[in-house]
C-alpha cells in the first residue's frame, strides 16, 4: 500500500474576478521511501497541491475537494483540524519557499527548534537542546549552539533556508515535502541538502515530495516525476524514462528551456513561447495548446487522452512525440 495515494485532487481560490482553479483533479502515490519530484512553471499547482496535502490551504477563500487524500491508510479529508496538528511536524513536515514569513521572527532558533522537539517527541529541555545543536550541525550550520540565541533575522536567507530544514526533519517525519527547499542556498550546501534527503530516503525510508524549478536537482535527486501545468498533472513517468523520452509538449518545453553541460558547442537554448492560461476561464482543450510547437491539427478538435507508455510513464498529449 502506498504511503500517500491521493485521488481527485480539487483546490479553487473566490477572488472577485472569479474562482481560480489552482488544482484540478490531481491524483498520484507515493511509495514508502520514494522521492517524487513536481516540476512546473510557477502557477502550474505546485504548491497549492502540497499546502492541500497538508491541509494549510484557508477555507475560505479557498476551497479543497478530493475523493480522498489517504497518508498512511487514514483520510486526511476526515480528520479534525486538532487531529492534522498532531501529525504535522510529527510524522509529516513540509519546508516552506519563504523562510522569512515561516519563522517567528521575536522568538529564537532554539526557542522555535526545541518546541518542535518537546511536542512531538516529549524530550526534556536539555534533550531538545541537545538535538537541536545536532539538527543545526546536520544542515550545515557553523557554531550551532551560539547559534541557538540568535534570532531569524540574524541569518542569511540560506541560513534560515537550512533551519527550516532542520526544523522539518527534526521529528523524522515519514513524509517530508520541500518546495523549492535548496532554491536560496549556494551549490556546495545544496549538495549536502540533497546527499541528506538521499540519506533519509536510504536509512529511515522516508517518503519526499520535492517541488523545484531545477531540473537538474530532480534528475539526481527523484525516482519519479510529475510534471504539472495549468493545475494539472499532464505527464508522470520514472526519471530515467521521463527524461529520456519526454512524452508531452510542455515536458519537451521544460528539457529544451534548460542549460546542460552535454550540449554541442554553439547549442541555444528553446524558450517556452507565450504565458501560461487564466486559470478562472474554463479551458475545453488542452490548456498547453497556444504555447505548444509539436501540437497536431486533433489537439484543436478533442481534450488531450492519456497515453500510456510503460508501466508507470504516461502522459495526457495527443502528438506522438517518438515519431
């Protein structure tokens, strides 16, 4: 049984020009220890899907629906919001973009890091110190226990980046999702972020959500991928397979929008034409359509169907991208 399955996944926003259908009708699972990666433009769902998950989307003005979101064979959909609670931090965590606007700024690192450790995990304060300092260390953070007394605006971003990671990890959640968790941190401390998150992976058989811009960190991090646009998962396939045979219009867009080190002398980068579509007006065909350079004259004719092309590879695209 998956560790995560959810299934018709719905988040809308009422705004005053009209309901904006961030999500709409996300389903995927996610297996005991493996590492899925969300990959998307900004506004594609990213996001609002893991906020979903973890139940932080405020209703209202926004709206989730699902047939289910089940972690660990219970319903998160069914729990009261004291019951959520307890498993946040506990057994699931999330390390938020903004550091800056997820830390307490008139409270200390320790103050935050022990509270963590002394309600979920009942240590003494000494324990919690203890670990805390172990925590700090762990992520890359150079005199940990001075650094316990400072406060969050004493920190570079990618300082505070690396506390918030700590935080995440300090109950080993079986569930960890990181949005965009390595984006403000320089090469060398991402590299030990991502060595980490395998470690956990390998050792404890935690289960990661990475959502990232990177296509590069997915590629050495993630086991499999979703890609999302407009809301929606338009293709999912193992790495390996999603890379090498990119299987939907956007997924294509995404490979040749990005720098790699193996291209031929003089190889210029392909920008994504035109801006993603308003998620409030209904979108009948496939919403990739007026930006899409392989699309066929049936994309103009029929919503896109699935295609299926190994056993965990599909993608919703009707041009035949292998031919």
């Amino acid at each position: 049984m998956a560790l995560l399955s959810v299934r018709n996944l719905y988040t809308s926003f009422a705004t005053d020009r009209g309901v904006v259908r961030a999500v709409n009708g996300v389903s995927f699972d996610l297996e005991a220890g493996e590492v899925l990666g969300l990959v998307g433009e900004s506004g594609s769902g990213k996001s609002v899907t893991a906020l979903s998950i973890m139940r932080l989307v405020p209703e209202p003005p926004g709206r989730v629906t699902a047939d289910s979101i089940a972690f660990d064979g219970v319903d998160l959909l069914r729990l009261s919001e004291a019951q959520v609670r307890e498993m946040r931090g506990a057994r699931m965590a999330m390390i938020f973009q903004d550091p800056m606007r997820s830390l307490n700024p008139v409270l200390t690192i320790g103050r935050q890091l022990t509270e963590v450790l002394r309600r979920h995990e009942g240590l003494s304060a000494a324990a919690a110190r203890k670990r805390s300092i172990e925590l700090l260390e762990m992520v890359g953070i150079p005199m940990a226990e001075r650094r316990l007394a400072a406060y969050p605006h004493q920190f570079s971003g990618g300082m505070r980046q690396r506390v918030m990671i700590a935080i995440a990890l300090a109950c080993n959640p079986r569930l960890l999702i990181a949005d965009e968790a390595t984006t403000a941190l320089d090469v060398t401390i991402q590299a030990q972020i991502i060595d980490l998150v395998k470690r956990l992976t390998r050792e404890r058989g935690t289960s990661v959500i990475w959502i990232s811009h990177d296509l590069g960190v997915v590629a050495g991090l993630c086991d499999r991928v979703n890609v999302m646009y407009a809301g929606t998962v338009v293709e999912s396939g193992p790495i390996r397979e999603l890379f090498h045979r990119p299987s939907h219009g956007y997924t294509l867009g995404l490979m040749d929008s990005t720098p790699r080190v193996d291209e031929q002398a003089g190889h210029r980068l392909r920008p994504i034409e035109g801006l993603p579509p308003n998620l409030i007006d209904p979108i009948p065909l496939c919403p990739f359509l007026p930006r899409c350079r392989v699309s066929v004259p049936a994309c103009r004719e029929r919503p896109p169907e699935r295609r299926t092309f190994s056993e965990r590879h599909w993608a919703s695209c009707l041009a035949d991208l292998a031919s």
